[in-house]
C-alpha cells in the first residue's frame, strides 16, 4: 500500500509531462504564442524541478519525508489551479515555475519513503521495477486523457485534472503512508542550489534562445561567458562543502556515474520522442489530439510491462543486462522512427512504422529505468535516500529539459514560418533528433559494458565517498 501510495506521485508527475505535451498546439492556438515560448511552458517547470530535487530530498530526511510529501501535493494543487486560470502566456510561465517548485517535493521524497518501508536490496529491486511502471502507466494517461479533454474542453482542462487527482492521493497519503525521517541529515547548501539554477537555465535556457537569436548573437555570447564563470564556481563550491548539495565524491565512482548518464540519456531521448510526436501527428498529419495521444500508448504499454520485469532482473543479475537490452531496442526505435517519418513515406506506411518504433521504444524505457533508478540510489547510504532520490530525479529532468530545448529548437524551423508545414521539410528538422535519440541508446550499451561488473552493485561509504561492496 505504500508502494501503490507513494507511486501516486510519480504518477502525477509523469502525467502532467505527457499530458501538456499533447496540448501544446492547443496552448498555442489559445494564448497567440510561439513555439519558443511554448518551450518555456514546458522548461520553466522542468528546470525548476530539477533544480530543488536535491535539497527537496534533503529537507525531507531532515523535517519528515511524509510532511514534506503532503506539502508539495497541496502545492501542486494549488498551482495547477493558478495554470488553469492564466490569462497570459507570462502568467502561465510563472505558474509552472511555482508547479514545478511543488513537484520538487513529490517523486524523490516518495521514492525515499518507498526504500525505507523496503530495507530488502532483493524486494527494493523489484519494488522500484513496479515504481518504475508507474511511469509508462502515467505515459499511456497523459495523452489519452490530455487528448479526450481537449476534444471537450479547452486547453486549461489539462491542469483542472491535476485537482481531483491530488484529493484522492492526499486522503491515501494520510491514510497509509508513515512517517519517516534520515538518520543523519545535513546543513543545506543555499549557494550551491542558487548556482545549480542558475546553472540550468543557462543551458536550457542557451538551447532555447540560440536558435532563435543566433548561436553568435550577442545575447548568446553572454550567455556562454555566463557559463564559463558559474560552471567551475559550482565545481569549486560543491568541493569544498562538506555537506554539498551534489557530493561530487560520488561520480568517481564509475556505476553511479554511468547511471546518472544514464537517466539523462533516456529522458533526452522521451523528450525528444514525445514532442516530435505531438508536432508530427498534429501539425504536419492533422491528426486530433485524442488520435495523437492513442499513437504513443505502445510505448506506455512497453514501458509498463516491462519495466518490472527489468526490476526483477535487476535483483538477479544486476543492472548490466537490462541496460544493454533498453539501449538495443532505444537505438533501434529511434531507428525506424527516424524511416518512419521521412518526407517520402505514405501516411499508411509512416504510421505502420511509427507504431512499431514506438512499440520499440518503450520497451527501451522499461528497461532502462529500474536498472538507472537501483544504481543510483544503491549508491548512498540508505539514511539519504532522499537525497540518492533527488539525485537520479534531477538527471532525469535535466535530461528532460534539455531534449525539449533541442526538440523545440528543431521544430521551430519549421513552425514559426506560420504557412502550411511540409512533410519534406518537417523530416528535414526531426532528423538531428532522431540521431540524437540513436545516440541516446547506443550511449546506454557503452556506459553498460564500461562499467561492466562494477555496476552490478554500489555503495557509498557514510562519509559520503564511493567505495565497491
């Protein structure tokens, strides 16, 4: 029950990705904006999110893990009410970012409570496999339901959802989930969490902009010397800490490092999928919403099942062979996704292809989440799982930010020119992308047999500095 509980907020979080995903023309057409600004509808959620990941798990080993996962599901409440009601682009933009505050506090500090209820690295394994299908679960919702709302209502339906959904999980919440707390907690690192958010809006942020100010316009080239100072200060910073927001003692270890690699990867590699889907389908197909959200249910469904199945293996035989296998079936949906919308294909074949490659994909996904997710927070003492939580959480949302700048970016070329869209021209720009999501997977082999048998286990000494078990 805590497990079904706690998985609620993954749930919610994955839903709210999809499901604005598949409303993002919709938000367009309603709010007279670009795809520029509808990056940052998506971003400025994302890269808040995974900016307070970390110090959310922190402040939830130290105040209460389930206090702190009640909080943010009223936040989230709260805010997808304010996203509902926007008025402006402006006002949206800042209400995602006031969402993704909330979210910070739902799937690491869940995740936190799941592993201290499941001590068993055996039924932790197998428990974070079933976690880990909550994902494809909330992948096959999202833009089902984003697009049955909006053959009904308008876009602002897509954040009212959240509102029941976040009644129900409270009341369960309080119902069954116990309270927990780590047994050694930390002085927070205020400066290294203002310069991780600077951090990451100016890489997102740079990859947003650059193509549409120019990659040597002056506003980029202010934000590449931004970079190079704020870059090594937060190297130099989290070093010299000795409770650090992101203890970079942990990345010389080369499993825990391959599976925050990892996390990113994969989510580069959805973002990129899911928005070339939405803009494809939509824009270049005409296809409605609710037909568009049915084409990516193959990968919800390849996620779903198999992601406990990965979860099992991992309990077997560690994380290594179901790497190996989500890169294969990544890279090779990309692959076929990558056919299946080149300009030259008929619409039946394109689809034919598209399904399968989906299908593809998501069993890629499946795979690849459990393995990432046990590395990770095997990786440090089991008193910091919210912090071990925060820290796969945030690779997997910078991963995500960063594959719907580079989406975004790609399709713009396209969009912005505001006549009819051409399928030679729109295979043109999703090419680099499905390149990118090809690398993606064969990156996931690599960093699987790099590592090689170090990555079957890790653990983190409680000074915080790797050691192999």
């Amino acid at each position: 029950m805590v497990l079904l509980v706690c998985s609620s907020s993954l749930f919610l979080v994955g839903l709210d990705t999809t499901i604005v995903n598949v409303a993002l023309p919709s938000i367009g057409d309603g709010l007279a904006i670009d795809t520029r600004a509808l990056e940052w509808v998506v971003d400025a959620y994302t890269i808040v999110f995974a900016s307070l990941l970390i110090t959310s798990g922190a402040l939830a080993d130290r105040f209460g893990r389930r206090r702190v996962f009640v909080t943010g599901l009223i936040g989230f409440g709260v805010t997808s009410l304010l996203c509902a009601v926007a008025p402006t682009a402006g006002v949206l933009i800042a209400a995602r970012v006031l969402q993704g505050v909330a979210a910070s506090m739902l799937s690491p500090v869940a995740l936190a409570i799941v592993v201290a209820a499941m001590p068993d690295p055996r039924e932790r394994a197998r428990a974070i496999g079933v976690w880990a299908s909550v994902f494809g679960l909330s992948m096959a919702a999202g833009p089902v339901l984003g697009g049955a709302l909006l053959s009904v209502f308008d876009w602002r339906s897509v954040f009212w959802i959240n509102v029941p959904l976040v009644l129900i999980a409270l009341v369960a919440v309080v119902i069954v989930v116990p309270e927990s707390h780590g047994s050694r907690t930390r002085r927070l690192d205020l400066l290294g969490q203002l310069l991780l958010v600077v951090l990451l809006v100016l890489v997102v942020g740079g990859l947003i902009e650059g193509p549409h100010a120019g990659w040597s316009s002056p506003v980029m080239l202010a934000i590449y010397g931004a970079l190079a100072v704020v870059a090594p200060v937060f190297i130099r910073v989290e070093a010299r800490r000795k409770a650090p927001l992101i203890d970079l003692a942990a990345f010389r270890h080369p499993a825990f490092t391959a599976a925050v690699l990892g996390a990113i990867a994969v989510f580069v590699a959805i973002s990129v999928t899911l928005l070339f889907n939405t803009f494809y389908l939509q824009g270049a197909r005409g296809w409605t919403p609710l037909a568009t959200g049915f084409a990516v249910l193959p990968i919800a469904v390849g996620a779903t099942v198999c992601a406990p199945l990965s979860g099992s293996l991992v309990a077997r035989v560690g994380p290594r062979p179901p790497l190996i296998i989500a890169g294969c079936f990544l890279a090779t949906g990309g692959l076929l996704a990558w056919v299946a919308t080149a300009g030259s294909s008929s619409s039946d074949a394109a689809v034919v292809l598209l399904v399968a490659a989906y299908a593809l994909f998501g069993i890629g996904v499946g795979f690849a989440n459990a393995p990432i997710t046990n590395t990770a927070v095997g990786g440090l003492p089991a008193e910091r799982a919210g912090v071990a939580g925060g820290i796969t959480s945030t690779a997997r949302q910078v991963g995500a930010a960063v594959g719907i700048a580079v989406a975004g970016g790609l399709l713009s070329t396209v969009f912005s020119s505001g006549s009819d869209v051409r399928l030679v021209d729109l295979a043109g720009a999703l090419t680099p992308g499905w390149i990118i999501v090809v690398t993606a997977g064969t990156g996931l082999i690599i960093l699987a047999t790099a590592t090689g048998g170090s990555a079957r286990s890790v653990r983190v000494s409680t000074s915080g500095r790797p050691a192999p078990r």
